[in-house]
C-alpha cells in the first residue's frame, strides 16, 4: 500500500461583505510529494552513501549506533532536533528523493518521528511571487504500523496543516470579518454543521461585553463564531474555544517593536480549533460538537478601552481591566460563559496563545495546561509521547483564585501579587467564568505562538489535542 498525502483546493468565492482581493484557498497543505508505507515494495533506493543512479536514497534511521545509522533516535528530544535540520538535510540531497527506513526505531517513536519531521518540512509561500522548488519526494517506510495506523496518522498531519495554513494568514488578509467568511465557506452545506457567524450588532446585543470591549473600537470589527455539528444519537456535547486575535498590538498597554512582531499568529487558538472541529466532522464524529471563536483585533484607537477600565462579562462578572494587553482571557471569558450557558457541555477545551508561558518555561515545550482532571493529564503524557510532543502541567491549586480579586471590581485580568506565575493566574481567571459543574472536565491549553523546529506557526500540541477529543467515548 502507497499511502499518498494530497493537497485538498477549493476556492472561495467573492463576496460584498468581505470583498477579498486574493482568493483565499481552502487547503490542507504543500505535502504532496510525501508517502507512508508499510510495503517494502513500495521503495526502490540506494544507500545514502551509495553513487547509484536511483531515484531514492536511503536513510537509515536507528535506536542504535551499532545498526551503520544515518539518524539515530532514541528519544523524543533526538526527533525534534532533527525536525529543527529537516530543511537543510532535505537540501543536501542533490533533488534526489529521500527514503526514510524506519524499521530499527523503537515503535514508540515511529509517529512521532513522522510527524515531526513533516511538520519541519511544511512552509508557507502562498503569497511568494516565485515559490521556490518543492522538496524532494519522501518516502517513511514504517512497517511497525498498520493500514490503519498510517490512515490515522495521515488525518492528524492533514488537518495540522490546515490549522497552520490558518494561523499563518497575515492580519490584513485574515480580520476578524474574513476569518469568519473563511470558516463560513469552510463548513458550508456541511452535513450536520450549522453556521453562525455573529457580527457586532450582535456580539452587542448578546451581551458579550468584553469581545465588544477588546474588538468593538477597531475599523475591523469583531466577529463571534459558532459553529455547531450535530449528528444524529450524539450522546455527549464537547465545547472547542479558540482565542482568535487576529492582530495584538497590545492596545494602551502597547507591546514594545520586537514584542509586537508576529502577532498576527495570535489567533492560533482559533486556527486550532477549526482544525480540530474540522477533522472531526469529516470523520463523522459521534458526538455533538461546538466549535466557538471570538475574532477582534486589538488595537489602539480613540475608544479603546483604557487601564482600569471595568466591563460587565456576559455572565454578569465585572472585570477590572489592568492591562489591555491580556486581552485574550477577555474575550475566551465571555466565550467560555456563552459556551457554559447555552450548551452545558460535558466537556470543555480552550486553546490560546494566552501568557507565553509554554516558551519562557521550557525551550520545548509545546503548550501548558490547566485542568483539575488527573486523568486528562494522564492521558496527554501519553499523547506527547507518541507524538514527540511536550508540555507541563500548571499546578492545579484552585485557592489561588483569591488573587484574581480586584479592589474596585470582582476580578481583574492582570496585576497579580502572585508573581511569576503568569500561566496559573490566567488559568484561574477564565475559571470564573465556567460554573463549578464543567471545570472538571475543561482544560485550558496555553499554546506555543513561537517554534523550535520552524519559522513560521505550526500549530503545536495539534497531535494531542486531537487524540484527546477523539478518545472520548
């Protein structure tokens, strides 16, 4: 079996509402060129060091430096370093194309090693006027995996690249307006999908005042997206919340120059979230799904909120504004209420760029994580392992919350006597605003914006975000 990715196009026609210049495809990635196979017919190679005129050259990549390895990897830190080179390595290879045999790795690092070195690979040239040279044709020969692990495994790398395609959209092609138009075409005529697309008259009326807080001065306005699969004999309801800040400058409490460079990627939590609730209707998932984005930029303008400004949240909370700059537990707030109140999910996931706090704690770390459920954590250990990839655990001490108080508010969202412990106080934040009865199964994942292994967003931790949702019977 040739288990071949293909890039999925479809265009997105043009309308008076978000009248775009560009055509904005909807597609899955540029990985084309890449197969997975089980079948040792399926390569036809030379040894790396060999001057034969194949096509393919093999790279042996091996648990042990005894087996004449070309890689050798024996743990998950070996895989993300060579991910990091992947490009370069790919380059060396005369435009030959590369077969990576895979059958001396430790099983438990053959999807990670896949995944990751694709996720190296992937690159974002849509809007280059010359797009530079695919790479060369890449062959995983992976005999340790079944069909169906290899179809597993290709859905995972397909929909991450859908999200990364998302997240790595510029600021003035995807605002806020756009984004949504995009997610609306996206999940159109969709079986069980509906679509709502929330403009800001309504995000008003809602009551959803600090989306329209962050959002609402800007020319761009802020969209607040809802999408919502149903499929028939769903038994249980699973809430996907994605911090989508299309652009950050920081607002009144300004980000310095270099602070303020790619932050047009803050809406990977909302990139992320599309992926997911993407690959979940395509594979017919059993469950009832929503998918919830609020969309704004974060701009200075006459009518920003300012520091220590205080706004009413849509469940009734009033919130101190500290620092304009920690907007995005702003807008997941009103979210997550909204979530809560109108859906009572059994289980609730929010994704957000929120501190920085997965890259000041660790050089590799994927994302943190807030969640009161020790078998959630449990379960994303798993994940990473399989996946090569990593994350820490916010401590789960709830009576913290006392330091979200403000003196002139009931929270404030900065400004903590708590000091260097950005990624709990955050956490604790949102907790306000879900009911006691749905924080035990909620987690808050605090996203990677910047990455070890690529210069553009990859959309980290995308593997075992899936493999959680999935896993839920």
């Amino acid at each position: 079996m040739n288990t071949n990715i293909k890039c999925i196009y479809s265009r997105v026609k043009r309308t008076k509402l978000t009248k775009l210049k560009r055509l904005m495809s909807i597609y899955v990635g540029n990985i084309s060129n890449i197969n997975i196979t089980e079948n040792i017919k399926d390569i036809g190679t030379s040894n790396s060091n060999s001057n034969s005129n194949s096509n393919n050259i093999t790279v042996i990549v091996s648990s042990s430096k005894a087996e004449k390895a070309d890689m050798v990897i024996n743990n998950s830190l070996d895989i993300l370093l060579k991910s990091a080179n992947i490009k370069d390595f790919m380059s060396n290879m005369n435009k030959k194309g590369v077969v990576f045999n895979l059958q001396k790795i430790n099983k438990a690092l053959v999807k990670g090693f896949v995944y990751r070195i694709i996720q190296g690979l992937y690159s974002f040239n849509k809007y280059k006027s010359v797009k530079g040279s695919p790479h060369n044709n890449i062959i995983f020969y992976t005999p340790q995996l079944n069909k169906g692990d290899i179809t597993q495994l290709l859905g995972v790398i397909r929909y991450s690249n859908l999200s990364r395609n998302i997240i790595n959209e510029p600021s003035n092609i995807f605002t806020p307006e756009k984004m949504a138009a995009y997610a609306c075409r996206l999940f159109s005529n969709t079986k069980y999908v509906k679509v709502n697309n929330y403009r800001h008259a309504d995000i008003k009326k809602m009551g959803l005042r600090l989306i329209d807080a962050v959002g609402g001065s800007s020319r761009n306005k802020p969209c607040f997206l809802v999408l919502e699969y149903k499929p028939p004999k769903c038994k249980k309801t699973i809430c996907l919340v994605g911090k989508g800040v299309t652009i950050d400058t920081g607002g009144y409490s300004m980000k310095r120059v270099k602070h303020m460079d790619k932050m047009y990627m803050d809406k990977e939590g909302a990139g992320i979230s599309l992926g997911l609730f993407k690959y979940l209707v395509d594979s017919e998932y059993e469950h009832h799904v929503v998918c919830l984005c609020p969309l704004v930029e974060n701009v200075v303008t006459d009518i920003s909120i300012k520091p220590n400004d205080i706004i009413k949240s849509y469940n009734g909370t009033s919130v101190e504004i500290v620092n304009t700059d920690a907007e995005g537990r702003l807008i997941l707030a009103d979210a997550l209420a909204y979530a809560c109140k109108n859906y009572k999910p059994d289980y609730i996931f929010d994704y957000a760029t929120l501190t920085g706090w997965s890259e000041r704690i660790h050089c590799h770390t994927s994302f943190t994580y807030f969640t009161l459920n020790d078998k959630f954590a449990k379960d994303i250990e798993v994940y990473n392992k399989e996946y090569a990839e990593k994350s820490i655990r916010q401590p789960p001490w709830v009576e913290y919350i006392t330091f979200i108080k403000s003196n002139i508010a009931d929270v404030k969202n900065s400004g903590y006597k708590c000091t260097n412990s950005d990624g709990l106080m955050a956490s604790l934040f949102l907790m306000n605003f879900i009911p006691a009865i749905y924080r035990k199964n909620w987690i808050h994942f605090d996203v990677r914006l910047s990455n070890y292994n690529n210069t553009v967003n990859i959309a980290d931790g995308f593997a075992t975000y899936l493999e959680i949702i999935k896993n839920i019977k």
